[in-house]
C-alpha cells in the first residue's frame, strides 16, 4: 500500500494553470424543468451533460416536450404551464438524481393519467414522503396508498389548493417542489423553510413570478402565487462548485502549485466548502465577482498550503457544504 501511495504521488508535479469546469448541476436540472413550463424556444450554454441532466432531457421528452441539444448549447421548446402531453402508460426513469425525482413530480400534479416513476437501486431505497404528503394535501393522488420508495404511482387532479408548508431540515429538492407545484396551483402557496439552495427562488424571480421572501431567525417565508404564464429562460449556466471542489482541494493538498477556475456559481448557500476550507487555513480567494442571471459566479484562485489546521465544523456550513463532505473528510 505505501509503494503505491507513493508511485501515485509522484505523478502529481506542480502546476500553474487556469481551467472551466462543466455547468452547475442544480441549476441545469432546474433550468430545463422550468424551460419545458415556459412559452417557446429556452436556450441553456455550458448545461452539465451529466447522467442526471440527461435523464432529466429523457423524461421531459416522454412528456412531449421537443428538445435539441448540439454541441455546448441545449435548446427546449416549452409548451406553457401544464403544456405535458399526457398519455397512458408514461413510465419516468429519475435514474440516480433525487433532484430529478423529486422535482418532477409536482409538475405532474394535474396528470388525467397515472404516470409510474422509477429510479436506480440506490435511489429506490430513498424516502420520498417528504414530497408526497405536501403533493398529496395539494391534491395529487400516489399509489400504493402507503409507499414510501420508488417505484411510485403519481395521478393528478383538476382540484388543487394551496397549502401552508412547513421545511425543517434545510432540504432544498422539498422547498423546490412545493415551489413547483405552485405554478400549477391557484391561490397563494405559502412555504416557511430552513435556510437552504435558493436556485429555484432565483429562477423564479428571474422569470417574473410573483414570489416573496423575507427571512427570519434563519428562516424563508415565502410566499406564490401561480402564474397565468412563464416565458421562455435563456441562461450561460455557471460553472459546478461541487465538480470545483475536485480541484480546489487538489490544488490544496499538492506542492507549489496554483490554481484558477474560471466562473464558477458561488451562491451563498453552496460555498461551505471553501468557508470550511478557509477556516483550515486553505488559501482560496473569489476574483472578478459578477452576476449572471442573478446567480452570484466568480473565479475561484487556490494556492498550494503546507499545513492545515484542525477544526470544529461550524454546524451552519453542514447545508451549504452537503455534496462535499467525502472531500472535506479526505482533507481532514
């Protein structure tokens, strides 16, 4: 083991580079989901082409929504809100995105036909009642009665109604899905949260819905009301923070080395990972800070450190850190 621990490390010599890491994850799903709601042509640049992002495109085409993809550039060709072609026997494959499993379902919500969705080993054993009792109380019906998992049975209804709902544990996929379903839903959808990812917040406000949000005592009111419709969203997606953090700690754990990636989202509620960092003594700063789409982006500059300290974790990083604690643990 020691042999190979260090024939690997001899590979890695210091370096001086600048690179691009592939777009963000959240905001990509985000983004074709909302576009296949909009009215037209929506138009994403650097859309990640990850396993996720494409099962995202598989579903949005089995409910009849054209899609083209060429090159860096996707394009989708919304329908309106509700603008699904819904027919029997639709079986969505979420794969292994939660993200997509869980916010495709409240744009389901006025299925006349029952919709199957399923997903891969390791996301069929993941609890999906955190989605299903608001869905349900909202007025969309699930089969079997009882079931928790994948696979599951989702029915719409014309009757939907808004309710109050309460997000505790800082889940950004449960505060999204409810703001989802309010696009559908007449009335006010009121959502008090624990602080968590507010991409959806932002598309939303990007996109002219009448959304509201103040915070208190480290929590987000919200409050939406639906639609008559959303235009089509046209958007550079950013560079992954969680494809970044790969590299920043590369960067951190070799010798003499230098590191830039070029615009990357730095919203606040995904920088744990360099606020944690930073505290270790990690030598990272954010450069030529812009905003894109109101997403806060920025280049990321890291510089080889000798020595990092030992932390407490600050409880408040864990939401905004989740994705990256197997690299924060290797640090440690």
């Amino acid at each position: 083991m020691r042999e190979n621990f260090l024939e690997i490390k001899e590979k890695i010599r210091d370096f001086n580079k600048k690179i691009s890491v592939d777009g963000d994850k959240s905001i990509s799903i985000r983004w074709a989901l909302l576009a296949s709601q909009g009215i037209g042509i929506s138009t994403a640049e650097n859309l990640l082409k990850s396993e996720d992002v494409l099962n995202t495109l598989k579903c949005l085409r089995k409910l009849g929504i054209k899609i083209h993809f060429k090159k860096n550039k996707c394009q989708i060709f919304g329908q309106g809100l509700n603008g699904f072609f819904f027919k029997k026997n639709i079986i969505l494959d979420a794969g292994n995105s939660g993200t997509l499993g869980r916010l495709i379902l409240p744009l389901l919500i006025k299925s006349p036909y029952k919709i199957k969705l399923i997903g891969d080993k390791s996301l069929s054993k993941r609890d999906f009642s955190r989605i299903i009792e608001p869905l349900k109380e909202i007025g969309a019906n699930f089969y079997p009665k009882n079931n928790r998992k994948l696979p599951l049975i989702i029915k719409g209804s014309e009757f939907l109604r808004p309710i109050k709902y309460f997000e505790k544990r800082g889940s950004a996929q449960c505060k999204s899905s409810v703001l989802l379903a309010s696009l559908l839903t007449p009335g006010q959808m009121e959502i008090v949260a624990k602080k968590s990812r507010n991409h959806t917040e932002i598309m939303f406000q990007n996109l002219k819905i009448p959304i509201k949000i103040r915070m208190k005592n480290n929590k987000d009111y919200i409050s939406v009301f639906r639609p008559n419709t959303i235009k089509n969203i046209n958007i550079k997606i950013p560079g992954d923070i969680s494809s970044s953090a790969f590299f920043i700690v590369l960067t951190l754990l070799s010798k003499k080395s230098k590191l830039v990636i070029k615009n990357v989202n730095i919203n606040t509620s995904r920088l744990g990972i360099i606020k944690i960092l930073k505290k270790m003594g990690g030598k990272i700063k954010l450069l030529n800070k812009k905003k894109n789409n109101n997403e806060e982006c920025a280049d990321i500059l890291i510089k080889s450190q000798k020595k990092l300290k030992k932390i407490n974790c600050p409880t408040n990083l864990n939401s905004s850190a989740i994705d990256e604690f197997l690299l924060i643990f290797l640090v440690a």
